[in-house]
C-alpha cells in the first residue's frame, strides 16, 4: 500500500517539531519545511520571543535531522511582504486594526505553503496548530482543539474545504504538556523552548516605528480630542494608537481615559471614558463560512471579536453575499475593525469575517 505523504510546516518551534514527530511515528512519508518571510536582521529588534530566525531555521533542520526526514528552507518573502506586511500596514493607515496571523494562515500556509506541497507531490499539509479537522458526510469541520488554553481555531477561520481537506493537525487532541513532554522524551533542541508571542515581524511590539522604517513615511501628529468634539492634546502620528487603548495618550486626566475612535479623514484621535467603548452590534465582510455554504436564516451563535476572549452569546444574520451582521446580546468592549469576528456553534467554528464597523 502507498504510504501518505505530508510536508511538515516547521517553524522550529516545539509544536511543529512534535507534530512532525508524530507523523513520522505514524508511518506517514515525511518533509520539513520552514518558510523563510523576511530578514530578521532588518527588524532592529529582539527575536527571541518571535519566529522566524535564523536559529528558529537551526531548530527545525535539527530535529528534522533527528527524525531522519528532508529538511527544506522555501522563500515566500515576495508573498509575505505584499499579503501580510503591506495588509497590515494598509489597515492601520485606514484607522483599524489588523491581525495578521490570520493573513499568514489564510495567504501563506495554507495557500502558498500547500500549493508548493502539491507540486512536490506531497498531498497534505501539516501543521502545529492547536485545532482539530472532523469529516461529516461530505463536509470537513473545524473544531476547537482539546486543550482550551491553547486552542487556535480563532486565527484558521478562514481555510477552504480544499485547505481542510488537505491539512493535517496532529496536536488536535494533545494537551500542550503533554506536547513539551514529548519533545523533551525526544531530546529536541527545542524541548523547552518558550513559545511566539509577538507579531514575528515586529518582535518588540512598537507598530508605529515599523511601519515608518518599512514605508518611509511620518506619520504626522494630530488632534487629541474628547467625546465632545474638543480638541484636548495631539497624538503622535495615526497609526500609534488602536481602539481601546489606555496607556501612551499623553493627556492627564483625573479619570482612565480610552481611544474610542480614529478618524483618517481629519488625523484625529477621539478618546474618552471607558463606558463608551462598548457596542452591541458589528458589521463584518469577507466571509467565510465552513460549517454552511450560507446562513439561510439569523443563527444564535457565539462569537470571539478578538483571539483571547472569551465566546459572547449573539446573533449572526446574513444580510449580503458577503455581509454579516451580528448583534450581541450584551454590549461588548473595544470592536475593532480589522479585527476579525468568528462564530461558534459549540465545539465547531461556523465561520467569520473581518470587522468594519460596530454601533
């Protein structure tokens, strides 16, 4: 019988390194991959709690080495700049918020990445990702993974039937101790490896000066104003200020103060108190549905309007081909467009999209 074969996406971090020791252990025939998305040494900062360096390419080719598998650098910098970089960068000038880790899933890994798998003849991809594929009668689900903390269903909302159908997620089920105890059983390199916690290509968090070096561009500064249309302090260039923020507002107050909204048209900041933060209904385009090819009727859902909070109970209405509004039972804090909403019906995703608006 021919064996299956899957090319490994390994970042060199722990979880991809277990995901590709769990295949090979299931016989599957096996290639390791790490995507090469930019220069780290252009970044000017600390790499350590990112991805995507130099030693990070060392750790995957060392334990591919262990496992005995092909190990294989792939230069997608081209598409990780014009799909990832630069959508991050378009989305702050318009006044949002991006996430783009859920633009690297949707162009790159699951795009570019799996594209380059079929024409290596290899039919699955496989990845580290904390989430699980079901089949049910002729459609392929997502599911959130076995261990809550770490599920990661929220950034993958976007794959395809395709994708879902050729991707493999082997720590599904696993508890992400028991993934390190593996690795370490193993004696991988990266056994105790302290897993990405900031945007790889601005490791120390300071979007503002990134998107000035990369673009070239000062963004001016501008009117800080109150709720009441007052012009109260500037701000320090657009892009360095994101919907809900606290700290870095260079206004004294007797009372916290939060950016309720940005507008590009003006160059103005408006922040105020934090009770106006809250909305109760959100507008969300680009859609993409997995458990349904559409939402025939309004659907009570859960929804998540950023990767770490907690489900909220709401419900979603299909209103366009592309369109869907969601109305929240309670008013919810700080929706940011650029962000992206998913909707739960329990374990399993039913879809999301990129919010643009809230009221």
């Amino acid at each position: 019988m021919k064996r299956q074969k899957a090319l490994i996406a390994m970042s060199g971090g722990v979880d991809s390194s277990v995901a590709a020791y769990l295949m090979k252990q299931s016989g599957w025939d096996c290639i390791g991959a790490t995507m090469k998305l930019f220069d780290s040494d252009e970044q000017g900062a600390e790499l350590r709690k990112s991805c995507c360096s130099l030693n990070d390419v060392n750790d995957a080719r060392d334990v591919a080495y262990r496992l005995n598998i092909p190990h294989y650098v792939l230069n997608l910098r081209e598409d990780f700049h014009k799909n990832v970089i630069e959508r991050f960068i378009k989305i702050y000038e318009e006044g949002g918020t991006p996430n783009p880790c859920i633009d690297c899933n949707h162009f790159i890994k699951f795009n570019r990445l799996l594209l380059r798998a079929n024409e290596l003849e290899y039919d699955y991809l496989v990845t580290g990702h904390y989430a699980q594929i079901e089949k049910s009668g002729g459609r392929f689900l997502l599911k959130k993974s076995a261990d809550k903390k770490k599920d990661q269903s929220y950034v993958l909302y976007t794959m395809t039937q395709g994708q879902l159908k050729s991707t493999v997620f082997p720590l599904g089920a696993k508890q992400k101790d028991e993934v390190r105890s593996i690795a370490a059983g193993q004696n991988f390199i990266n056994a105790a490896k302290q897993d990405s916690q900031d945007i790889c290509f601005v490791p120390d968090g300071d979007y503002g000066t990134f998107i000035e070096r990369y673009t070239g561009k000062i963004y001016p500064a501008g009117d800080i104003m109150d709720s009441e249309g007052n012009a109260i302090g500037r701000h320090k260039g657009f892009v360095r200020y994101t919907i809900g923020q606290r700290r870095g507002l260079g206004v004294s107050s007797k009372t916290a103060l939060y950016v309720l909204s940005k507008s590009k048209a003006d160059n103005s900041v408006t922040i105020g108190a934090e009770d106006k933060l809250y909305s109760k209904t959100l507008i969300a385009d680009n859609i993409n549905l997995i458990a349904c090819d559409n939402l025939s009727k309004p659907l009570r859902v859960c929804v998540k309007t950023r990767y770490l909070q907690r489900e909220q109970s709401a419900s979603a209405e299909q209103i366009a081909d592309d369109i869907i509004r969601i109305e929240f039972d309670e008013p919810q804090r700080a929706i940011t467009s650029g962000q992206a909403a998913v909707l739960y019906d329990g374990e399993y995703v039913i879809g999301g999209g990129v919010i643009k608006g809230a009221s």
